[in-house]
C-alpha cells in the first residue's frame, strides 16, 4: 500500500508551479520515476510551465548503462528529448559555469541508497558548490533513504581522506534523506545558496523502501534490489581488496568470494560469530566480469533475515577480517587508483582514513572496532540532528 509521496510526485502534482517561467537544468538517473515509474524527464516535457535546457548525468550515466568506473561520453544530445547531457562523471564532476549558462534552477532527483561510498550525494554537493558560484538556484526533490533514518553505523569520514567516495565528515551508513543532507552540507559549508528541498511526505525515520510502498528502480547497474543496499554499507568495503565483491553476478554485494575461498570454512566461521539478523549460506559463483572473471569463486551470501537489527558494517568486517585470517598468501589490499585517487590505498579511501584496516590488521574484532565507532555516530547524530526534518 503507498504510503509515501516523494519530492518528484509533490512537484508533479502541483502541475509543476514553481518552475514556471523559469529555465531549468535536471540532474537525473534511472530511479528519478515517480509512482506510477513515470521518468522525471518525461513528466517535465509534458508539463507546460518547464522550459528545460539542459540534462546533467551522475555516475553510471543519466541511463544508468555504465559500470563502475567507466566514464560517459560528455556533451551528447539525450535522443528522446533532443538536450545536451553533460556527465558528472569524467573530465568534469563538478559542473563547469559553461554548463550552468542559460539555466535558472537546477533541479536534482537521484535516489540515494544511505552509504557514504555512493556518488550521487557527492555529485549533488559538487553541484551545489558550482551553483553557488553562478547564481543558480538547486531545488532537490527529495526520496527516502531505503534504510531507514533511524541508524547510523561505522566510521566517521577523516577530512584528510577526502575523495569522491566521501567529502563530508559523515558515517558509512549516515541515516538521511538527500535533501536533509543537502542542508547540512550548505551549513557545513558556509554555502550562501539558494537552496529549496521539495520535502515528502508519508516517510517517516522508521520506515525502509519496502514500508514506502514505492517500485525500486535500480539506481545503478549493481544496486539491483533493495536487498543489495542493505548490506551495501558494508560490502561496499570489499571493493577495496582482492576479493570479488560479486560484481558479475546477478547478486553483487550480498555474494562475495575468491577462487581460494572455501565456502563452507568461511561461512562456519561467520556464522559462529551469530552476526544479527542475517544468516550465512557457503556457495560458488563465476563473475561474468570484474575480478576473477570466468574463474570459479568459492564465497557465501548474507542473506538478511531482519533489517532492523542487521548490521553491514560489522557484518562485512567480520568477513574480510576472517579471510584475511585464513587465507594471507592470497589475500591483499587493492591497490590505487581509484575513484580518481591514485595514491592512497582504496580501503582507506572507502573506510574514511586508515584506522579501520589497521584495526584489522592489528586482528581486533569486529565488536571492539564498532565500539571505536561509537562516540564518531553520536556526535555525528548530535551535529546534524537540527537537519533531520522527518520525525
């Protein structure tokens, strides 16, 4: 049952007043639908007041056909609408005052999955900082945080480890919507931008995407269910190792492994941990791409059983910390670059600094690390609590 209309739907429903007679750029992806899957770009052609100009892309491109890493063609013409789409994600991430020319507003919908290593919050931030510099306007139609926005869980980004996986002092999983962290990056910032959230409503904290009653379109090409982005926050830390974070299969994330992995060794060990609610099921796998493609992967899936109280990071920690353990001949760090970083290690680009693969290393529990982390997400939650708009 729908219970939740989103920034897109709100604006749609009022006929799009507030863009009349404005000029306006749209940021998009994939997933900016509406109820009934109707695509942003297409509601706006139709809609008489928007005069849109131009078409702006994030990671994985504005059709979301890109993999991870692979940059779009820049300053193509969008076939459908016949506009210019400028990708975010290339020679430019931060979108030039050229790109901004005859625009008045610059209207963002990008679903955000609520882990700190996914783009498009950065991409919105960089935007908002381009903005700020022309005299744009950004008005961000706001969508729910697919986890919830009740939890908050590991490190707290060091400012020193700044990267386009994390430029703002928030945890791996943060527990906000895009537009509450819209206003607190402005603040955080000192941003003197004319800022407008088309806020939802029906959402509340405690609520999941699957208590909205909205469809999921994947965001990404491995963002594919709902399922894949609860554990994300913390398989997202695989992708900083040697080890296959199931990228070629049809379950990334949720299936991880290497060719030296004994299934049934790694996933007793987990699962004698008794991680919370999730289970831990031994299995093969061959990726079609990525690491190890074409070889046969020994691994296991995390199947989460109740996300209420499932735990990714901890849960992916504790699982590359026992490979690590049990196979250090073929277990490695991944080296740079990565994600246009190309000098410090990407497991500490993911991680926020470099305390937490030393706490691995130094063979501390997953239980002893979180404990680190705790005192970083309470001031975390004190410092952006007056940002939180949903009860």
């Amino acid at each position: 049952m729908l219970q939740v209309n989103t920034g897109l739907d709100r604006l749609a429903a009022d006929g799009f007043a507030r863009l009349k007679g404005r000029r306006v750029g749209l940021l998009v992806h994939p997933a900016s639908v509406d109820q009934r899957l109707r695509h942003a770009l297409m509601l706006m052609q139709e809609a008489g007041p928007v005069d849109l100009k131009t078409l702006f892309g994030p990671q994985h491109g504005i059709l979301g056909q890109t993999q991870d890493n692979m940059i779009e063609w820049e300053g193509y013409t969008d076939q459908g609408s016949g506009l210019t789409v400028h990708s975010l994600y290339g020679e430019h991430r931060k979108p030039t005052a050229a790109m901004l020319d005859d625009i008045d507003v610059l209207v963002i919908d990008l679903q955000d999955v609520g882990a700190r290593y996914y783009t498009f919050i950065w991409t919105m931030l960089l935007c908002m900082e381009a903005c700020v510099e022309k005299g744009v306007q950004v008005m961000i139609l706001d969508r729910p945080n697919p986890l919830g926005g009740l939890h908050t869980e590991g490190t707290v980004l060091d400012p020193e480890y700044k990267s386009f996986v994390g430029l703002a002092p928030i945890p791996m999983r943060h527990g906000m919507t895009a537009g509450e962290l819209a206003d607190f990056f402005a603040r955080w910032l000192g941003l003197d931008l004319d800022l407008e959230v088309i806020w939802m409503e029906g959402w509340t904290r405690d609520m999941d995407f699957a208590a909205t009653g909205l469809p999921w379109v994947l965001p990404s090409p491995n963002m594919p269910t709902l399922e894949t982005a609860r554990v994300y926050p913390g398989g997202c830390l695989l992708e900083g190792t040697t080890v296959s974070e199931g990228r070629g299969t049809t379950r990334p994330f949720e299936i991880f492994g290497a060719p030296y992995v004994e299934p049934d060794t790694l996933a007793g060990i987990l699962t004698a941990w008794s991680l919370p609610g999730c289970r831990i099921r031994p299995l093969h796998f061959e990726p079609t791409f990525h690491k190890f493609a074409g070889e046969v992967c020994g691994g296991v899936q995390v199947h989460v059983t109740d996300p209420e109280i499932f735990e990714a990071v901890s849960t992916y920690t504790a699982a590359i910390a026992a490979i690590r353990k049990l196979w250090p001949e073929y277990f490695g760090w991944k080296q740079p670059p990565y994600e246009y970083e190309s000098e410090k290690l990407p497991i500490d680009i993911l991680a926020g600094g470099e305390t937490w693969r030393t706490q691995v290393e130094a063979g501390l529990s997953p239980w002893l690390m979180k404990a680190d982390w705790t005192e970083q997400l309470k001031a975390f939650d004190e410092l952006t609590a007056e940002f939180r708009y949903y009860e």
